[in-house]
C-alpha cells in the first residue's frame, strides 16, 4: 500500500464499520444520542491541526467555495467549547459550510461524524465507484443464473 493510502491507526476497515452499524441498530435509542457537537468539535481541530493551511487560509479557501465570507474568528468560534462557560452562546458550523470545510483541510473526519450518526459510512469517489461496480457485477450474476434457469425450463419444456 502506498503511503498516500496508508491508513492511520484510529481508522476503522468497511468490515469493522459495518459490524459497529449492525451492533448500534440493534441498540436501542436514547435521550441525546445524536447530540454530536463535541465530537464536531473535536473533528474540526483535529483537520485544522492536520492541515497545511493557517485557519485564516481556511477561512479564505472556504469563502471561495461558498461564495459568502468567513472569518477565521468564525471557525474558531465552531471549534471551541468554551463559549458555554463563559456565557455566550455556543456557535457550530452551519452544515452547508461543512463540505468546503472537509475539502479545504482534506479530512473528511467532521463529515464521518454526521454519517456514522445516520447509520452510513462516506466512501471517496474511486471507492464508491468501485463499489458500484461491484453492486452492478452482483446484478449481472444474477440475471445470468436467471437467464440459466429459464433456459433450462425451456429446454424441459421442449424435451417433452
């Protein structure tokens, strides 16, 4: 595996996210179990600490991509906790910045957070393609054993 590819020791295999979906739907629900804003948080700072940009490159980079200013002051203002404690209301990252967010800092960590909370996992374009591929050969195998079965039965049906 090359070292572009490499994964790092927290990240999980599609087996192991799987299994961790199957056991989490089998749980049952409780009160605040979607409340994901610390671990967004914490997200956050980790691509921002992960990143070659300053967070005033950030700022810059994901004010191009959605057309609308954002300051570094505002990202920090989405990364810290200490809002709460000093009396001010807690800021989070509006979702439609989250994307230019995830592609500016090249971790797509804050936006795992939101799809593991949905049951699903997010695949990089090669890799859902990939997958799609493999859906459509899945399907192909079928429709062969199909096509196989009806033949048969018309090769009974004309033996009779």
């Amino acid at each position: 595996m090359s070292k572009a590819r490499r994964k790092s020791d927290s990240q999980m295999s599609i087996f192991e996210v799987l299994q961790d979906l199957a056991q989490k739907s089998r749980d049952n629900s409780y009160e605040g179990q979607f409340k994901c804003v610390d671990r967004l948080r914490s997200a956050m700072r980790h691509a921002i600490k992960n990143s070659p940009l300053s967070v005033h490159q950030i700022a810059g980079e994901m004010s191009h991509l959605v057309d609308t200013s954002i300051t570094a002051d505002q990202i920090y203002s989405w990364t810290r906790a200490s809002d709460e404690l000093n009396g001010r209301p807690a800021r989070h990252i509006p979702a439609e910045y989250l994307p230019a967010f995830c592609y500016t800092t090249k971790c797509n960590a804050p936006l795992e957070v939101m799809t593991d909370l949905a049951g699903l996992f997010a695949l990089p374009g090669p890799d859902a393609l990939r997958s799609e591929i493999q859906l459509l050969d899945e399907k192909i195998s079928k429709l062969k054993a199909l096509k196989r079965k009806r033949s048969m039965f018309l090769k009974e049906m004309q033996g009779r």
